[in-house]
C-alpha cells in the first residue's frame, strides 16, 4: 500500500512541476496526427490538399496538414507567418476551386 501511495505521490508531483505540461500533452494527446511540425514554407503549387484540424478533445493543439501533390503528409507550424496567412485565405481559395 505504501508503494502504490509513493507512485501516486510521485506522478502527482511529475505532473504538476514546471514543465509538467509538456510532459502531458506528449503523452495525453493520442489522437493528435503531429508529432512534428516544420515552419518551412512550401509553395502552393505543391499543394494536394490541407486539412486543419482544430482544438478538440482529443488533440488539444491546432495541426494543419498539407498533403502534397508527391502523396507525402507535412505538419506545419500553425504559428508560422506564412501558416496563419494560408490559414486566412483558406476560406477564399475555397469558394475559388469550388465549381459554379
């Protein structure tokens, strides 16, 4: 019993210490398709499709996901300049491809 309260103690104090966050948005967001992100720009023209996927209850960050035109999936960097203006325009280009 004295072990399993040790544990408990032990997490509870891992968890909650600067840095504690972290340690639980790796672990707690399982359904987050991000592990990494790139800040990189890519160009447009190499565009398949992007998906935004927002807040939620089983991802607690915002992940943008471009899927480009070779198949290959990129997770970029929802904070980057160039991502917030893509993510502002997105609605425009939208009403662009759809067909009349």
């Amino acid at each position: 019993m004295a072990a399993w309260v040790a544990l408990l103690l032990g997490v509870l104090l891992a968890t909650h210490r600067p840095g504690g966050a972290a340690l639980l948005e790796a672990n707690g967001n399982l359904s987050c398709r991000c592990a990494k992100t790139t800040a990189a720009f890519i160009h447009p023209s190499k565009y398949e499709s992007v998906e935004v996927r927002p807040v939620g209850s089983s991802c607690r960050r915002l992940e943008v996901v471009i899927k480009l035109k070779s198949l290959e999936r990129v997770c970029v960097d929802p904070n980057a300049p160039w991502v917030k203006k893509l993510l502002q325009d997105l609605p425009k280009l939208r009403k662009k491809a759809a067909p009349p």
